[in-house]
C-alpha cells in the first residue's frame, strides 16, 4: 500500500524474521552474515522510523478526501 | 328469488353491533397470538399505542392477514420497557411479538385487538431463529468470514471510521488514539453515517461505498456506535448489511456497544470488540505489538550475530592454537636437532683444539732444543773464519785466527 517505493512493514519485518531464524540455525557463513546484517540493520532503521514518522502526508490525503466526498 | 325480497332490513349500525354481540358472546376474553408488527405509531397526547399486526406468508413474504391494535396509555410503558429490556431490542415494526389479546369490535371503529400482555422470549427465539437463518445463508453462500481471513497490518494506522459525528463513542475513540503514544502515527477519516433507525443499513452500506472508492488509503475500517440506548441493534442484524461488510475487502474492527449476544455484522467483522474505546485500544496494542515485535528481532538479531561472532572467534583462536601446537612441536624438535649438533660439534672442537695445542707444545720443545742459543747455552761453542762456520778441523791450519762464538759473546782464538 501506499507509494511503491516506500517500506512495507510487513514484508519488512518477515525478511527479519527470516534473517533472524537464518542466524540462529547458523545458515550463513561469515561472509554471508555480514552482508544479512547489513540488510537487517537497513530494515531494522526503516522500520524504526515509519513508526516514529508523523504521517503527514497520509493525513493531507484523507483530509483533502473530505473535500471531495461530500 | 326470496332473496331479493327482503323481509328483514337492519341498519348498519344494528349490523355491527350484532357482529359485536355475536363476538363478545363467542369469543374468549384473550388469546395469545403471535404476529408481526406492520406499523407502530404513540399518540402524543392520549399515550395510547396504535398498532398495524400483520402476518405474511415466510416462503413469499405475501401478507395474509392484518389487523388493528392498541395498547391502552396505562399498559403501554410497562409493556414496552419489558419487551425493550428483555430482547434489547427496540419495541418498533418489523419486530415479531408474543402477545396476549382481547378481541373487541366497535360499531363505528371497528375490529380491533387490544394487547394485554407480551412475552419477549417468543420475540428472542425469533430473532435468534432469523439471526441463525441469516448466518447460515452467509456460510452457505461462502461469505461469511471472508472479512476475517484478511490480514490486519501489523501497523494499521490508516483508519476509515464509520460512525455518527455526534456520538459520544466517535469522541471516545478519537480522544483515546490522541492520547496513545502512536497518536502522531494514527490517520482517521470519519465516513458519517446514521447510526440508529431504519437509515442506519442503506446508510453504513453508502459508506462502505465511498470508502471502496479509496480502499487504497486505508488499512483497516471501524464501525462504531456511541454511548447511547442498547436497543435498536437490527439493523446490524441484517442479511444485506452483513454480506456487504463480510465480503469488503479491507478488515472491519466492530465497537458497536452492546450487552446482548453479538449482531451479525459483529460475527462476521474481521474484530468484534464491545466499545469504541476497546477498538482504539485493539488498534494502539496492535502498533505497540508490532514495535515490540521489531525490537524482539533486532535484539535477536544482535545477539545471534554476538554469538556467531564469537563462536568464529573461539574457532579461530582454537585454529591457531592448534597451528601453534604443532609449528612448535616441529620448532622444538628442529632445536633438540641443533643442540645435540652443537654439543656434538663443540666437544669435537675442543678435541681437535687439544691435540692441535699438544703438539703444538712438542713441536715447541723440539724447536727450542734444536736452536743454536740453546746449545750454546749447554756450554758448546761454534767456530767461525771469516764469518762462516767451520765444521771441519781440516779446515784449519796453525796460527790462523777464528772466532769462537758462545752463547754470552765472543773471543778470538789462534790455532797451533
């Protein structure tokens, strides 16, 4: 939903869960590990931050809705 | 045509009243009688209720039979506070009751039916009856928790309400997502509706529409009602207000505030909840789990990768150790090597050394015997002529002059 480049907090915190189950059954090597934890560390941040973002814009949208609904 | 020639002619007056007489003398005092109400009106001054009872056939709803009813002024309360409290319902048409009756009829009125008494429970029975009729065509039609088998996101902040301005439960929510520590993350649109009355089904089923139109604005949709009587819940128990909400294609979170058993847009919302608060409440745990969630996985991330980290240092440290292990063994045993090959080496150094000095030390002595100095010095002289040494006495004839050499110096002699 929303724009198409934005985070999807959905699919983002699957790939985590995904990475996390990853490491602690030891399915990467050393080489691989870094680069996932690079990836989770990027997702862990996009995440952190759509939950402290205002939704200002979602929030200009569903307004300016109302000016048309009626 | 005996007929056609009356004998006997009565007024219409006379008529009726005999159809009275022939009534009050036939008929019991009451009945019970079950039908359905057709129309319902209260007389504002007399407080008397008037009432259309109708009944239709169920296979095609075709009426087959009405009648007229009151409910007397000193009745009329008590009847519809028990009817109201007991069913939760509002005491209104469409609704089918239980009722104890006396027939009358009035020459200038009438046929009437004046209701005496109700029993709600036949009214309970019907409507579970019709609510479970309802719920088994949605399930037979396949509809029926298609709403539930939606994913709700696990951050659903885009909320399309639907509710009445006014009611004292929109406020509540809305006041409760502002105080939520997420309230910055929360974006509410009202989509106003009539909450109560016979517009409440044609109404929520028009906003459903308008939030179709946008459905990719929002995350979730709330239903909720305030604050005010618990009665007049039909309209949340209809097939075609039902189906619509079954079958729309983002979750529905209910708050519609009721104490009886769940309505049907209750069954088949993706989330019943009893209040516009707990509905506020549902959505603030469903952000705070998800943030919860997050951290969980980034701790578990971190200290799985701690792990792992260490674990490939223990590996590497017990490599190396292993490599210093063995590297040593061979560096010691290359040392032993060398000492005994040193020890070997010096001793036969030191042998050579002392034979050399030995002889060394002969070769000295021989040396030192074989020296003219030394011999000399044991008292023997050498003879020399004219500088050469004479090792022949036939070499001298008398009177010649030599030198004789000693080791301390020497004298001239003269052969005789």
């Amino acid at each position: 939903m929303g724009k198409k480049n934005e985070l999807n907090f959905e699919e983002a915190i699957g790939s985590l869960e995904e990475i996390a189950s990853n490491i602690e059954n030891n399915r990467y090597g050393i080489d691989e590990l870094l680069q996932k934890v690079k990836e989770a560390v990027q997702l862990i941040n996009a995440c952190k931050k759509k939950l402290n973002s205002t939704n200002d814009e979602v929030k200009k949208i569903l307004a300016n809705l109302e000016d048309n609904g009626e | 045509m005996k007929e056609n020639c009356p004998s006997q002619i009565f007024t219409l007056s006379e008529l009726n009243l005999m159809v009275r007489d022939t009534i009050r003398a036939t008929m019991m005092d009451t009945y019970w009688i079950t039908a359905e109400i057709g129309e319902l009106k209260e007389n504002s001054f007399s407080h008397h209720c008037y009432l259309e009872l109708i009944e239709k056939r169920p296979d095609t709803n075709q009426m087959t039979a009405k009648a007229r009813a009151v409910i007397w002024a000193n009745k009329y309360p008590f009847i519809k506070y028990l009817f109201e409290s007991r069913t939760g319902e509002t005491f209104a048409a469409g609704i089918k009751i239980l009722i104890r009756v006396s027939v009358d009829f009035h020459e200038l009125y009438g046929f009437s039916l004046s209701i005496e008494e109700i029993e709600p429970s036949y009214t309970i029975g019907e409507m579970h009856l019709r609510k479970s009729q309802i719920i088994a065509q949605l399930q037979e039609e396949g509809i029926f928790s298609m709403n539930k088998e939606l994913n709700l996101p696990l951050l659903p902040v885009r909320i399309a309400v639907i509710s009445s301005p006014s009611a004292a439960g929109y406020g509540d929510f809305m006041s409760h997502l502002d105080s939520s520590p997420w309230n910055s993350l929360f974006a509410v649109k009202l989509f106003a509706a009539t909450m109560q009355g016979e517009k409440t089904e044609a109404s929520i089923i028009q906003a459903l529409e308008s939030i179709h139109k946008n459905i990719e604005l929002f995350d979730a949709i709330v239903i909720i009602r305030g604050g005010g009587a618990t009665s007049d819940l039909n309209s949340f128990d209809s097939y075609d207000l039902a189906a619509n909400c079954a079958q729309f294609p983002l979750p529905i979170l209910t708050g519609i505030g009721h104490e009886r058993d769940d309505s049907i847009v209750d069954l088949v919302a993706h989330t019943r909840l009893k209040t516009p608060t707990a509905v506020a409440d549902f959505l603030i745990n469903r952000v705070t789990e998800s943030a919860q969630r997050l951290n969980y996985l980034s701790q578990t991330i971190t200290s799985a990768v701690t792990d792992k980290i260490n674990e490939t240092q223990k590996e590497l440290q017990f490599l190396s150790a292993n490599i210093i292990r063995a590297s040593s063994a061979i560096i010691s045993k290359q040392n032993n090597h060398i000492i005994r090959t040193e020890i070997s080496l010096k001793s036969a150094i030191t042998r050579e050394f002392d034979s050399l000095s030995f002889r060394l030390k002969e070769l000295d002595q021989f040396f030192r015997m074989a020296s003219p100095s030394y011999i000399l010095q044991k008292g023997y002289a050498l003879v020399l002529k004219e500088g050469k040494v004479i090792e022949s006495s036939k070499l001298l004839d008398r009177e010649q002059t030599v030198e004789l050499r000693f080791s301390d110096g020497s004298k001239k002699a003269t052969i005789q």
